[in-house]
C-alpha cells in the first residue's frame, strides 16, 4: 500500500495541499502541507511513494553478481553503486588493497560519473529556475527553453554530459550499467584509442567548467538574499575525506561537522558505520530517516553531497577548483553555508575538481596497462563507501560460505538527506505558502528547494514535459476547495469541478 496522510489520521481543523508528484527529480515523491483555518502552515513532509526492495532480494544471489544487479537501482549514477559493491566485495575476495591500474580506473570511472551527474542536474534540471525564475513560464522551465534563450549555457551542460558519459563508456564498457568493476578490481584497461579521443576535448571541458563554476558563484552575487536563505537551516554535515583531510569522492575516512564547522568526530573508518549512524522509520515514507548515534535521534540529523563535501574538507586537492572552493567559503564570513541553494555553487566546484582528477588521470600509464585482479584470504563480509554525486552511499555485504549474499544493507545518499529536504520544504512554505490559491509558481518554490538536494527519491528517470502534476486543496471534513492540475504540456488549469 503506498503511504500518504489519507491513510492517517487528519488533525481537526487542518487542510491538505498535495503535491504529487514532485517533478524534475529522477524517481517519484510527493509533499503534503496541512494548513490551518487561517492558511498558516501547521505541517509540511516529503513522501517517498515507491519501494524498490533492493536489500531482499539481492540476499541469495552469488556475490559476484552484486556490483551489476545493484546499478539497477539507478539510470542516473549506476556507476556509484557499481563501485559501492565492488568495494565492499573487495573485502571478501580479500583484494585489500586492489591494483594501482584497478584502483585508477576505477577512480576514472567514478570522477566520470560525478561529473556528468552534475552536469545533468545543473544545466537540465535546475538551471531553468535559476535562470528564468521560479515564477517564470512554466513552459519555459525546461532544457528546451534554456536552449532557446541561452544557448551557449545549454550546449555547454549537455557537452559537459557527454564526455563525463565517454569516460563511462571507456572504462565500464557501457554508458549505462556497465561491467568493468568486479570485486577484487577491474576486468578491463582503458583502451588507447579511448584515451586519445578522451585527452583531446579535455582542456575544452575544463575551461566549460570553469564557466559553470563562474554560472553558479554570480547567481549568488545577483541576489544574495534569495541564495543565502532560501531553504536555509542549520545542519551538521558527513562526508568521507582523504587521510589529510582533502576532498575525496573515491575512498577515505568518515567526517562529521556540526552546524558551527565544528568537528564532531574524524577519521572514522567506513567499516565501523553502524557506530556512527543510525536509521529512524516513520509510518508515512518508505524511506528511512539516518541520524548519528551520539547526538540522538532529535539533534543528530544531517547534510551530504557537495554542500557537506566542499566546506567538511581542509582543501580540495587540485587547484583550479581549491581556488574556487576558498571564495566559496570566503563568501560564509567564517560561518557555514547553510541555504539550499548553496549546492548548487558547491556542485559546480566539484565538477570543476573532477574535471582535473579526470585530466590528471588520463594522463596516468597505469589506465593503458597493469595487472588489474588482486586477491588474499577470504573475509564473510565487507562495508564499501563513496561518495556518489549526491552524498554518502553505503553499501553492506554479509557472505556465506557458498558464496551466497546473506545480508545487504544499503543507505543511498539521497537517503542521508532525508530530514534536510524535510526542513528546507518546510522553510520555504512557511514563508511563500499564502494558503490562499494555487498557483504554479508558488509551488514550484517548493519543489526549487527539493531540487537543489539533486534527489534520486526512486532512481528512475523522466521524459521531457510527461510528469503531470496534480495539487488538491481538502478541508478538514474532506470537502474539495480546489483542485489544479499541471498538464503534460506545461499548462496549469484549475479543475473545482472534479470530485475529491
């Protein structure tokens, strides 16, 4: 049965505003706001409708099938959970640690994946409200409409994607759900052919990122007040970080910041996760609400994913985007950035830096040739952690003695933020909700702040102007106010003569 408010119980007094689904996201949600009997919000929450089942039906299954079933959970960055899984194998077949040309290509791979996941977000899903407005056109809130009024913007986001898609393809085997990671290593090299056609539009990309870098920063610096406190609440922050506390998406240890930038704890291995976090479930979403253990259920929510990333870090380990990340942070005035649509600025310095890893890399001998399998006593299970482009994944394995999966437990980034999207909905309709009509930019507002977290909320993916969206306004005896509804052409019509 898929969880909503009608099957709980309605406080006397409230109405309901539904939106559903939430659009230009990949996968399905929706948000509920209850109003009271003077329009002011008393409850807002973000519902994730779909179950996947993952962690079940994975158990059984010989556990080298893993890294390719589990990609299947996404068409949008597969790859991160590929290498997830196979990271997590490694510490079965014993590979610790794998080959020097496995591990570089496999940080090819995943710095390939980050970089066009961000690429597709920024350009196709939020540069249309960041461009033209949240209350702008609603037919104009497309790639189509960026294409038509800046095209030199959108030719960049989807050439950006393509080579980020390349680099896939060049060390995977496929765009999409590729084979090239196994556990214990890789089962291919990069091809010389690959890399030349890689090495050749390289520089190009750079110099483009450095442009989006420069889209995002001057969007803030155009409307600071709108950037700084949009969706903004304090939160602490996760992420993984290198040894010496450089930015790393690939592998290192587990960092905690509180609100403050203070250190909650560091250096943390991904193996002792289940110290760190733990997972709250609510009667109304199927997914789960992560919180770390010491701070408590209450206080121990946080943030992942480049907004976590970029200021938990010391420095960012290439410098182009270090000099980027310094103004970044130069911008907070010593404190942290907490508004929501700060991810968008900090997604485009880490796609900045994956572009340098990604040059850095390609020019390494080690992609071309070198033992690529690597192996030692077997182990019964292993954690594998990464940062995917929207925050900490983790992947868990359990492993019989017949090789046989027995326990799987995932926490998915998207997962992570669950309470942060939760409160950021909940900011921007307290302050922009009226309660008094429907209107699509109104709503809208709502869903520019779920779109900032770049959510997989069930890892499917959309076609162009095909997500209707339907809002229904309820009073607390069930009685139909009113009803709109977004049409698959963009329009958005009210429908009061539809029955509730």
């Amino acid at each position: 049965m898929t969880p909503s408010l009608e099957t709980a119980a309605q406080p006397q007094g409230l109405r309901r505003v539904a939106i559903d689904p939430v659009s230009r996201v990949e996968g399905h949600g929706k948000v509920t706001i209850l109003l009271d009997d003077q329009r002011r919000v008393q409850q807002v929450r973000l519902h994730i409708v779909e179950f996947r089942g993952f962690e079940k039906f994975i158990e059984g299954r010989p556990y080298w099938e893993v890294p390719v079933m589990v990609q299947r959970l996404c068409g949008i960055c597969p790859v991160s959970h590929h290498l997830a899984a196979s990271k997590a194998l490694d510490h079965v077949v014993g590979a610790m640690p794998i080959t020097p040309s496995a591990l570089k290509i496999r940080r090819l791979m995943h710095y390939g994946q980050v970089m066009q996941s961000h690429a597709l977000h920024f350009f196709h899903l939020s540069s249309p409200d960041l461009l033209f407005g949240f209350d702008s056109e609603v037919n104009l809130r497309n790639i189509v409409g960026v294409a038509a009024a800046h095209p030199d913007i959108a030719k960049k986001g989807v050439l950006l994607r393509k080579f980020g898609q390349e680099v896939i393809r060049a060390t995977a085997g496929k765009r999409v759900h590729g084979t090239g990671s196994v556990p214990g290593g890789m089962n291919k090299h990069v091809s010389a052919a690959d890399r030349a056609m890689l090495l050749a539009d390289v520089q190009q990309m750079i110099a483009w990122s450095k442009d989006a870098v420069h889209i995002a920063k001057t969007l803030h610096a155009q409307n600071p007040a709108l950037y700084d406190h949009f969706g903004a609440m304090r939160s602490h922050m996760l992420s993984l970080v290198r040894a010496d506390g450089a930015l790393e998406l690939y592998d290192g240890v587990i960092r905690a910041r509180d609100a403050d930038g203070a250190l909650l704890f560091d250096g943390a291995s991904d193996q002792g996760y289940l110290d760190l976090i733990e997972e709250e479930v609510k009667p109304w979403t199927y997914m789960k609400f992560p919180f770390l253990k010491s701070l408590g259920r209450e206080h121990g929510w946080y943030r992942v994913g480049p907004l976590a990333r970029v200021q938990n870090c010391d420095f960012i380990p290439s410098p182009l985007a270090e000099s980027e990340r310094r103004e970044f942070i130069d911008w907070g005035r010593g404190q942290p950035l907490h508004g929501s649509l700060a991810y968008h600025w900090a997604r485009m310095v880490e796609l900045l830096h994956c572009m340098e890893v990604i040059a850095e890399l390609l020019d390494d001998p080690d992609i071309l040739a070198g033992e690529l399998m690597a192996s030692g006593p077997r182990r019964h299970g292993g954690v594998g952690v990464i940062e995917a482009p929207r925050g900490t994944l983790i992947h868990h394995y359990e492993v019989g003695d017949d090789d046989l999966v027995t326990r799987c437990n995932l926490i998915v980034s998207t997962t992570h933020n669950n309470q942060a999207m939760n409160e950021a909905v909940r900011s921007v309709a307290r302050e922009y909700l009226d309660g008094h009509e429907l209107t699509e930019g109104l709503l809208n507002h709502i869903e520019v702040a779920i779109r900032a977290y770049d959510p997989c909320l069930s890892c499917a993916t959309h076609a162009l102007g095909k997500m209707p969206l339907e809002v229904t306004l309820v009073d607390a005896g069930g009685v139909l106010v009113d009803r709109v509804e977004k049409s698959s052409e963009g329009g958005f019509v009210h429908r009061l003569e539809a029955g509730p």
